[in-house]
C-alpha cells in the first residue's frame, strides 16, 4: 500500500510540476514536450486507480497522435524562437482577463464536482446503470457505449466528422497545371499506346505532340 | 522483507528478458546485413569471430570509444534525451510479449493496447532528434518519419481491431491462445499482409526509409549524433524491428503455439517457437530490404490513407458481419 502511494504521489507531482512547466516555460517546443509528459503522468494515474482502457487510450490517441500534430505546427510555424513574453512584459496583455475568466470558470467547476462527490457519498448510488465488477474495463465499456449510449456515442463520432470535413474544406485548394499519376492508367497502358511506328519521309521530318 | 525479495525477484525477470534481447539485436544486425550481402551476390560481414557473427559487437565496441558531438546551436538536453526515448520505449515493450503461457513479465488486461501505445511513442524519439539537432536535414527527416508513422499507425489500429474481433480480448495471452485451431493468418491473410508493409513503414525500414533517405537527406534525424548516441538509436531501431515482428507472429502466426501439435514439433519448448516465427518475419523484412527500390513520398502517403485504410475498414465490417452472421462471436 505505502509502494502504491509513493507511486501515486511521483506521478501527481510530475503532473502538476509539468502542467505549470507548459505555462511558464519559455520556449514554445518545450512547453509541447511538457505536455506530452503531463499527459503521460497522467495516464499513469488512470491505470493507477484501475481504468486501464482509459489510461491506453488517452496514451494512443493524445501522446501518440494529437500532441504529434501538435508539436509538428509549432515546429513548422517556426514560433521556437518566438519566446514566451507574459512574464517579461510589464502585463499589458488583454489576453489575462480572458484566462483569468476560464480559470475561474474552470476552478468553480472542479469545486462543484469534488464537493458533489465528497459532501454526498451517497450521489453514486444515484446512477442507475450496475456496475459489473467481474467484467474488464474494456468489456463494460463496450456493452454500455454500444447499447445504451449509441446514440450519443454516434452523435460525437458525427460532430468530428464535420469538424474533419470542415478542416478539410478550409485547406483545400484545387492547383491547376499539376500532373497526376494514376497508377490505373500507368498499368493498363500497352505496347500501342507508348509506340507509333512511323515511315518517315526525307527531308520532312515527323511531328511530334500535334 | 517479503516485499524487498519480490522487488528482487522482477529485477531478475526483467535482466533475464533485455540481456537475451540486447544480444539477439546484435545479432539479427548481423542477419540483416548477411541476407542483404546474400541477396546482391556479396559475402557480408565474416571477418569477426565465427561467421563474422561478432561484428556487431565489435561495431558496439567502436562506437563507445568514439567521442560524442553535440552541436553548439542545438538543444542540449532534447538532444541527449532523444536517442534514450528510442531505445528506452523500444525495450519496455518487451515487458507484456508472451514466450509462452506462464513465461510472460507483466500480463495485463489490455496487452495489445499497451505495445500500440508504446509503439506510437516511439515517433517522439524520431522528433525530439530532429528537432534538436537545429539543423535542416535531421529537421526534414524528423518531419517526414511522423507524419509517415501517424499515417500507417492508423491503418495498424484498425488491422489489430479485426484480431480482436476474432478473440474477444486484449490480453496477449488470449489472442495466442484463441489462435490453438487456426492461426489468423489464414482467415486473416489480407490483413496480415498489409500489417506487414504497414509494419515496414512504422519501424521506418526500406522501403519506406524515406526519413533517412541518403540521397535527399544525408541520414534524416541522425545526421548530428555520433558515438554512442549514434548506437542508441541504431539499437532501438533494431529493437523496435523485432518487436514488430513479435506483434505479427503473435496476432497472426500463433505465437508460443506449434503450427502442429504432433510429435516432432510438439516436443521444441514453447519459446523457441515465437523466436522461429519472429526470425522468419526478420528474415521477410531483410529481403525486402535488399529487393524492393524505395518509394516516393507521396506514394507512400497514398499507399496509407487511400489503400490500406479503407481497406482494412472495410475488413473489419466484413469480419464483423461474418462472425455475426454465423453466430461465431467470441463470448456470446
């Protein structure tokens, strides 16, 4: 048990030290790296409290994928050498209120989420689907997600979907004067297609691509 | 004191598992470079020790005793960091493969999650290289092995999803064992293939070695790094190869499982078994390696996203409503 909470507290700490190390960090690359090592701490803590499947995925589909992109935009805006100025300048930025405001919004809502857990034990008794403990996380996750929860579970899968066809529609431009290869046409191409057999006149030459 | 024996008794188990695997990484180089020699007609290394089976080491030996330089403009830490990312995600992968059904390090629920997890990972080391050696090469050849590894990780998510559907777990352990009457590869056999060249891709070997292209980019992400550096990323390269082939032989080839449970086969120990069918895969790659010319990049990208992926989409609809259709779903 102690083995367990030590473990616990190393991850929690690094999750903490590297969220603020995002913020304050002054190179924008580094601030990425932290935040692939946030995430991965706090995977860690998923599998720790016993949601494996969670904890994988959010490794898959944040570190291995989503922060991937990440990093790759900030490396080609080329924003590394841009440093960090909130600290250095004398808090001109109109860009506090703003998070100022989130945070709090934020703050308000853990607040409300933790007092609801730790004031009133008994708002777990309220859910009303069974919780099989023999089942794996995978197996219950998928028999709730798929039978009870399609709909929902449909309706996310649609909202990216327009999101990704909206990415795709903003990005896209139709160049002119590019040749294509079609590996159809490249192999269906025979022997009368590429060679013409030509008598060629004296003095009268062939022309060519006319 | 219970506690403190147990800490001992995995430090153990993991020493028995990386040394074994350190060693056969220096000695499937050596494969590597004998089949490639084989191929053209060359004889390949055979100077050190028998069959220049050595020569890795020796290779190793130099490599140590080469000085490291890191470049004054470079990012210092980033820099040292990345190669120790390569090797180290590399070798944890190790802990959850199956030898056997009792020789296993760690078995958890969700193996098969876990090595993908690890796998993708893997492109950190590629970047952070790239990125800190502040120099245009390694930069380029950083950008290009990313998005090459996002791309054909994809298609390998959807390919494992076809086994699972077979097995109805994750656990590596069960996807061996719901293996014992027919191996996936024959019901499987287009899947298995594209996870073959999707594997080529994701471990970055030609040909798809796009990234350290030595015509366009000198030698991509490791341009800068030298010495042992150098050599990490070389063995965490090598290490990543074999653990691929790992991943094929246990989703499609039947893992620790004999191909026949009859007497001359069944009496070869369990592990032998994963290690013939890992060697065989190792052997596919490096004949690869010496046949096929490399592709273009955009080919590559089409040959991901428009081929293999709708594709194996549509396998895993097909599979789906296969086993549905003839009421052969795991667990109902």
């Amino acid at each position: 048990m102690i083995a367990h909470a030590i473990v616990f507290y190393i991850f929690s700490l690094i999750a903490i030290v590297s969220a603020i190390m995002v913020t304050v960090s002054k190179n924008t690359v580094n601030s990425v790296f932290f935040l692939i090592l946030d995430f991965i701490s706090i995977s860690c803590l998923f599998i720790m409290i016993g949601a494996e499947f969670l904890g994988m995925i959010m490794l898959i589909v944040y570190v291995g994928a989503v922060a991937v992109l990440f990093l790759f935009v900030v490396m080609m805006l080329n924003v590394a050498q841009q440093k960090n100025e909130w600290f250095n300048s004398s808090g001109r930025s109109s860009h506090i209120p703003v998070g100022l405001l989130v945070s709090i919004i934020i703050f308000f809502e853990l607040i409300i989420v933790i007092g609801g857990w730790k004031y009133k034990p008994d708002l777990l008794d309220s859910i009303t689907i069974e919780i099989n403990t023999d089942l794996t996380n995978t197996q219950s996750l998928g028999s709730v997600i798929y039978t009870d929860y399609i709909h929902l579970f449909q309706l996310s899968g649609m909202v990216l979907l327009v999101a990704m066809i909206g990415a795709i529609v903003l990005t896209f431009r139709q160049r002119s004067g590019v040749k294509r290869q079609s590996y159809f046409k490249q192999i269906s191409r025979d022997r009368k297609d590429g060679i013409e057999l030509v008598e060629v006149e004296n003095n009268k030459g062939v022309k060519i691509d006319a | 004191m219970a506690e403190l024996y147990i800490f001992f008794e995995q430090i153990y188990k993991i020493l028995f598992l990386l040394i074994p695997v350190l060693v056969s990484v220096a000695m499937i180089v050596w494969l590597d470079r004998r089949v490639w020699a084989f191929v053209q007609k060359r004889r390949g290394p055979n100077v050190v020790g028998p069959f220049g089976l050595f020569q890795t080491l020796a290779d190793a030996l130099k490599y140590i005793f080469k000085e490291i330089i890191i470049p004054a403009s470079s990012n210092k830490v980033i820099f040292i960091l990345a190669p120790i990312v390569t090797m180290t995600l590399a070798l944890i992968a190790w802990a959850v493969i199956p030898f056997s059904e009792t020789f296993v390090l760690a078995d958890i629920n969700v193996g098969i999650l876990y090595l993908f997890a690890v796998s993708s990972l893997g492109v950190y080391g590629i970047i952070m290289g790239g990125w800190a050696s502040n120099s245009k090469y390694p930069f380029l050849g950083a950008i290009r092995s990313a998005a090459q590894m996002v791309s054909y990780e994809v298609s390998i998510g959807v390919i494992i999803i076809n086994v699972l559907l077979c097995v109805g777990s994750l656990n590596l352990s069960d996807i061996v064992l719901a293996q014992e009457d027919l191996w996936f590869v024959i019901p499987l056999f287009p899947m298995f293939i594209i996870f073959f060249i999707s594997a080529l891709a994701e471990t970055n070997r030609p040909p798809f070695d796009l990234p350290e292209a030595e015509a366009e980019l000198v030698a991509g992400y490791q341009t800068e790094y030298s010495g042992m550096m150098y050599a990490m990323f070389w063995l965490g390269e090598y290490a990543n190869i074999l653990l691929m082939c790992a991943m094929g032989s246990i989703l499609f080839l039947g893992g620790w499982l004999s191909p026949i449970d009859l007497f001359p086969f069944n009496i070869i120990p369990a592990p032998m078994w994963l290690i013939l069918k890992i060697l065989f895969l190792f052997i596919l790659f490096a004949l690869i390696k010496a046949i096929v010319p490399r592709y273009r990049y955009d080919q590559l990208m089409k040959l991901g996203w428009k081929i293999f992926l709708p594709f194996s989409l549509i396998y895993v609809v097909l599979t789906a409503s296969f086993l549905m259709y003839f009421n052969l779903l795991p667990g109902s």
